[in-house]
C-alpha cells in the first residue's frame, strides 16, 4: 500500500515525536475525507494536541479511497508518541479524497464563452448529447472548466469540445462533449387565458423566447398578426398561438339578417338578405335574398353587410 510505505519511510528517518497532552484522550477516526492532497495525524487520531498538522501520507486521488490498516495505525501511532492501541485486531481507517463534480450547465457555459470566440451569436440554447455528464475534481481545486479544442459546423449547428478543469493549472479531469446549438425565437404568447370568440388586443400579448425546434407547426411569431383577430378556439395562458387557433372577426354569422348591397358608379341599391354562412371582412359568402328566394354570393364590406357585382 502506498501510505503505508510512507509511513514507514518516516518512522526510519527518526519521526518521533512527545507524547499527547496528558488529559487528551487520543481516538481514531475510522471514515476520515481530507479535501488536500495530504493526511495529517489530524484526520486520523483525535486527541493528538499541537500535532494534528502533521503530515502522515498522501491522500488518495480525487474521489478515491483507501484503508488504512491496524498495524499501520499503530506504527503511525508509535512514531509520535500516542498512547492509543487498538480496540481489536481488524480495526481499520477508511480516507477519502473530498470531491466536487462540475456538472453540464457549467460545461455548457464554458462552451457557449467559446462560441462566442468564435463568433457565434443570437440567442441560442446548447443541447449536450450526455446531459449526465461530470468532471470530477478535488473539492479543493477551482471550479472552472475551459475549452481547449472546439469544433462547430454551422450549417448544420453542432459542435465537439474538448474541455477540461480547473481552467488554469495542471487538468485534473477532461472529456469530449458533443452536441447542438438551438436557436431561440421571440413569439407573442397571451398574458391570460383569452376565450373563444374574443378579440385579441396588443395589451392581450407579450414576447417571449422559445426554442425554435419547439415551435409548433404554424405557430404565429410576428405579434402584428394577431392583433385585431378573433380567438378561433380558447387561447392558453403563455402558449404559443398557431394560425389556426386564430380568424378575422365574424361580421357575418350564419343564419342572420344582412343588408345585401348592390353598387355602381351610378346607383345603389340595398336588399335583406339571409346569411347562409359566416364570414369575416373580405370573404365571400352566400346569402338568400328574402324577397326573391335567390341565392348569390357577395363579399363580407361590414357588419352584417354583403357587397354583390351586377
């Protein structure tokens, strides 16, 4: 075991030290984590005074762990003098290196600065094919993470990173991420539930970004669009609005009494008339002209008005 051949090299060199203070008790530690690249006497004994500092061997790599066991204590124990012997023959210490795992937001944050380099801009959200992903360091060491390598094909907004951390000093962990960049979109979404029938006005919207491979099919971006159209369907509460949960105001509804309008440079003259279907400004539509039982078809000019040719 490499900390017990430490240990040993010690106690050949002379490490010996006083014993502990009289009235301290000295006790093992049996699950010890040390965040530094060191064990000190410390960690494993308690009781041990002014001498807790010392060096007794190398801490396991990052995450790792090792067993300390008895006839290593009590060589550790004897070189400095304890008064401490074990309690059975098979006790032991287990030391762990501390560590801390830097997951993939902050990978993804590392990424999207080299983006940047690279001249990538707009609003965007990077997709890691691993979302699991973690480099894992000593819980001492900065919790940086810098890009070394980046590659991103622009036509088709994927990238491979190479990446590794802490940023600066000697790597302690590094991988290849791959992944996608997803452009986001400013769509108006309702500021509250708009009813079916309602007409939608500019104070009834508000811009959001979404992920534009979320976009549903036909989905409205352009808020002028929906201003002044009636709600076709009941309108969700910060959903996105498709163009067919939208229409122009009826201003003809089926089965209605409409004035149905005949104009010409030189005339005009007026009917009543019975909607046969609804209709928005501009759309055509037929109507019965109650007087003669004719059916014709006339553009929608106005409320409950029906414009014919001659």
């Amino acid at each position: 075991m490499r900390a017990r051949t430490l240990i040993l090299a010690a106690v050949t060199g002379g490490l010996v030290a006083a014993s502990a203070t009289a009235d301290e008790r000295v006790m093992v530690n049996r699950d010890v984590t040390v965040e530094g690249e060191t064990v000190r006497l410390g960690d494993i004994f308690a009781g041990v005074g002014n001498k807790a500092s010392a060096p007794v061997t190398q801490a396991p790599e990052p995450g790792q762990r090792v067993r300390l066991d008895t006839d290593w204590l009590k060589k550790v124990a004897r070189s400095y003098g304890l008064d401490w012997s074990p309690t059975s023959p098979n006790l032991d210490v287990e030391v762990t290196r501390a560590t801390q795992t830097l997951g993939a937001d902050v990978i993804r944050n590392a990424i999207a600065d080299a983006l940047d380099r690279q001249g990538v801009r707009g609003t965007y959200d990077l997709d890691l094919n691993n979302d699991r992903i973690g480099l894992e360091l000593a819980a001492s060491s900065p919790a940086t993470v810098t890009v070394t390598k980046l590659s991103y094909r622009r036509e088709r907004g994927r990238f491979t990173a190479s990446v590794q951390a802490p940023a600066s000093g000697e790597p302690e962990a590094s991988a290849t991420v791959s992944g996608s960049v997803v452009r986001q979109r400013t769509v108006p979404v309702p500021t509250q539930r708009i009813s079916r029938g309602d007409r939608i006005r500019a104070r009834d919207l508000r811009m959001v970004q979404r992920r534009q491979d979320r976009l549903p099919r036909g989905a409205v971006v352009s808020k002028d669009n929906l201003v002044g159209l009636e709600a076709s369907r009941s309108l969700a509460q910060d959903r996105v609005v498709r163009r067919n949960d939208v229409q122009k105001p009826v201003l003809v509804t089926r089965n209605s009494a409409v004035t149905i309008e005949l104009k010409t440079d030189s005339m005009r003259l007026t009917a009543t008339g019975r909607a046969l279907e609804d209709g928005a400004r501009g759309e055509m539509v037929r109507v019965v002209n109650t007087m003669s039982k004719k059916t014709v078809s006339g553009q929608v000019v106005g409320a409950e008005t029906v414009a014919v040719r001659p």
